[in-house]
C-alpha cells in the first residue's frame, strides 16, 4: 500500500512540475560554463540561482530563455522539450516572460502603454482591463501616464515586472532586477516582488548573487559555483544545514572550529559537547570514528551572550547594526569566534564578556588528513 501511495505521489509531483532542466552543458566556444546541471521548479513555485559572479547561473537563465543553446542534456516547460542538441524553440514561442537588470522600458511610451506592449492583438478593452489589474497589482494606478524617466527606479521595476506577466506567461525569468537598486529599496522591492508574484501564482526564476535577495523572494534556491549546483534547498536549509565548505561561507555568516567526535552523533569543542539529530558524516568512512578530528560550523546566533556563564571570551571587533552588534570574539585557546548579541550589550574592544552555546543544528566537515610525503631518498 505504501509504494502505491509512494507511486502516486511520484506521478502528483512529476504533473505539477513546470520546469525540467535535465543535464543541460553550456559553453562559450570551447570554454564550458555550466556542466551537467539539472534541477526542476514545480508550478507556482519561485526558484533562485544563487552565486558569484562567474558560476554560470545568468548563463542558465539565458539558455532557459532560449538566447544560448545547449551542448547537452534538454531543458522541458510544461512537458515540452524547448532545447536540447536537437532541438532550439525560439524564445518568442516559449511563453515565457522577462524582467532584465536595466529594466529595457521603453522610454518614449507612458506607463500603461509600456505595460500593454506584450499583450499583441487583443481587443483595446481586453488589454485596457488587463493593464488597469496590473497597475493595481503593483501600486501605481497614479503614475499610469507618466514616462519612465519620471519614475523612481523602484517604479521602474514594478512597470518593468507589470509588462513582463502582462502576457500571463508560463515562468517569468529575473536577471539581477534589484542591482540597480539602493540596499533599502532592494529589500523592500524584492518582497513586493515575492507578494505579486504570488498572489498571480507565477511560476519565476530569480537570478542574484545576493543571499538576502534570494532568500527574500525565493521558494527554494540553488546555490552555483563553477558551472555546477552545490546544494538546491529552502533558504533555511542552505543556512542552517550546508551539505559543504562553500556553502557554509557563501551562505551567511559564521566560523568552523575544531571538534573531536565523541560518539556517534556527539561532538566535542572548546565550548562543550554538541548533539546532533543524525549521525556525524565522516564521507569515505561512513558515520565518523570515536576521536575523528572534524570542523565544526558555529553562526553568530549559535554563540548567545550571557553575564552569568563560566565561559567568557574577548571582544577582537565589533559591528554595530542597529538592532544588534555582530562581534567578533577570541577564546584563551586561540579559537575565534562571531556573535550576534542585541545591541544594548555594548561592549568595549578587549572586554571579556560571558557566551554559552545555543546549537539547533550541529554541522560538521570532515576532511581527512593526507597521508605523510615518501622520504627522499
């Protein structure tokens, strides 16, 4: 009954699925840019690419889009398969919607004309409608006859967002759309953003290299780095549980420090003995041997600040944010560490103040040590 349940399931998931990306090789030339990359996006659902700059994913974007073909694997929407060595679907009859870094409004057209642009031979009264629930979706019914140049660029995004589902497309592709922006702008904007994007059902692509972006708009984010994912999860997940080395220091902030495994899911450091929920991977050898010698991710909020504990440690830095500060502090032993601590705690540089542990998820890198060199004879 259970692999019945399980199968139907399985064929529930595979219906709603949107967009398949199966494998797909990229390159410029004979230069490869993306290799063997594979992820799928369910309908409704809003992914992100996440990376640095040079890891592919704009590059992805584009080969969803159909502006670059495939050297291998197949990209599907909606079950039809748009690219693959084969087969290129041009980009005009993917049914697919853009919203590009720099906006590409057009500047001698006001408001409403800029958003009706993609709407074609509809009747004047079907796209007036269809303009007017869209101007109200993205709060400005006061600007429709305005220009572009007499936006704000924030105004400028929601008309260029506006235009692009005008169409009602099948998935909506984002280039860094808030990279223009101002840091408050960016952060309020990309939650608007994740609000209209869902209150249409729209099913969207984010491209950024910023965490706080991805995090803001995204259902589920692939972080990329060399061409290929590192690790597809929830924005909690891609924080809180990091699969390796790249991730945990692309992904927020924190420091590893050295650990000794004590039992199968115990771990111990400077500050204590951690438990984890699973067993501590030690990759090659399975679960990690008794006195294996593993780093051990700490994030500013797994180090609280408490006046009462027997644990202290000194103030190297600290960064004030408002709310909180984020300081950076040193044990007797050496080890450094980073802690978020609310922002009435303010400590001098040099002070010795009291931190005790506070560990939700207990991440572990194991790295075995290369064997000794062959003496030369």
């Amino acid at each position: 009954m259970d692999r019945i349940h399980s199968f139907r399931q399985a064929i529930e998931l595979s219906a709603m699925t949107l967009l398949d990306v199966r494998q797909i090789t990229l390159a410029y030339g004979t230069q490869p840019v993306v290799d063997r990359l594979d992820f799928s996006l369910a309908e409704g659902d809003i992914g992100c690419l996440l990376g640095p700059s040079g890891c592919g994913k704009t590059t992805v974007l584009r080969a969803i889009a159909g502006f670059e073909r495939v050297r291998g694997g197949e990209i599907l929407i909606d079950g039809q398969c748009v690219s693959s060595v084969h087969t290129h679907l041009p980009p005009e009859r993917r049914r697919i919607g853009m919203v590009f870094q720099d906006y590409a409004l057009f500047p001698h057209l006001d408001v409403s004309e800029n958003i009706a642009f993609g709407l074609g031979k509809q009747s004047a009264d079907a796209k007036r409608k269809r303009v007017g629930a869209l101007l109200d979706l993205v709060g400005l019914g006061q600007q429709a006859t305005r220009y572009p140049h007499e936006l704000s660029g924030g105004q400028q995004q929601r008309v260029a967002l506006a235009r692009a589902l005008a169409p009602a497309p099948s998935l909506l592709l984002m280039d860094e759309p808030f990279s223009n922006l101002d840091v408050e702008l960016r952060e309020r904007l990309s939650l608007e953003v994740r609000r209209i994007l869902k209150e249409t059902g729209t099913t969207a692509i984010l491209v950024t290299h910023d965490q706080n972006e991805a995090f803001a708009v995204a259902d589920v984010v692939a972080l990329m780095h060399g061409g290929r994912i590192q690790q597809r999860a929830t924005p909690y997940d891609l924080y809180h549980r990091p699969i390796n080395r790249f991730v945990a220091d692309f992904v927020g902030q924190g420091v590893l420090v050295p650990g000794r495994v004590v039992g199968d899911d115990r771990v111990e450091i400077a500050l204590g003995t951690l438990r984890s929920d699973t067993p501590l991977d030690c990759g090659p050898l399975g679960v990690c041997p008794i006195n294996a010698t593993v780093d051990v991710l700490l994030r500013p909020d797994d180090i609280v600040h408490d006046d009462a504990s027997p644990d202290t440690a000194t103030v190297l830095m600290k960064a004030f944010r408002g709310a909180d500060i984020l300081y950076t502090l040193k044990l007797d032993n050496g080890v450094k560490l980073l802690s978020l601590v609310p922002s009435h705690h303010n400590h001098a540089i040099g002070e010795r103040i009291g931190i005790r542990l506070d560990v939700d998820h207990v991440v572990t890198f194991y790295e075995p040590v290369p064997p000794p060199l062959a003496a030369q004879p």
